[in-house]
C-alpha cells in the first residue's frame, strides 16, 4: 500500500525519510547517552565504598576492633536499601 501512495504523492514520502548519514548520528547519540546513564548507574553503587575509610576515621576510635564489623554492616544496610529503593 505504500508503494501507492508513494507513486500518488511523489516527494510528499520522501521528505520523511532520514538519511542514513542522519540515522547513523542519532544511533550514535543514543548509544552515548546510554553509556553515560549506565556509567552513572555504577557509580552510585560505588559511592559508599570510596567513603568508608573516612566514615570509618570519624565515626569509631582508631583502635576500635569491631569497626570493621560496623563499616560493614553500614553496606549491608546501603544494599538493601539500594535494593528495596530500586524496585
């Protein structure tokens, strides 16, 4: 049917169309942008680890056996959340 209304209407359809010179920019551009969004989609999962030493530092003595412990359980509780937020 759209061979009809192309031989009808010439140069109405093909104003439409894009060049592939165009589409393959767009194709370009989306695939970017995908791979910032899935860049800063890693990121954030990282952010507590790249803090937990300073957190660590503030938060309980230098000499405090179970600190390790509690750093931990703060990213037990960060995935969780993260998890939960997520849905």
């Amino acid at each position: 049917m759209d061979w009809c209304l192309q031989s009808a209407v010439p140069g109405v359809f093909g104003a439409v169309q894009m060049s592939n010179a165009a589409s393959r920019t767009g194709a370009r551009v989306s695939l970017g942008l995908l791979l910032a969004l899935n860049l800063f989609n890693f990121i954030d999962r990282y952010v507590l680890a790249a803090v937990e030493p300073s957190i660590r530092a503030t938060f309980f003595a230098p000499n405090d056996p179970n600190a390790m412990w509690w750093s931990g359980t703060l990213g037990t509780a960060f995935v969780v959340s993260y998890m939960l937020s997520a849905r």
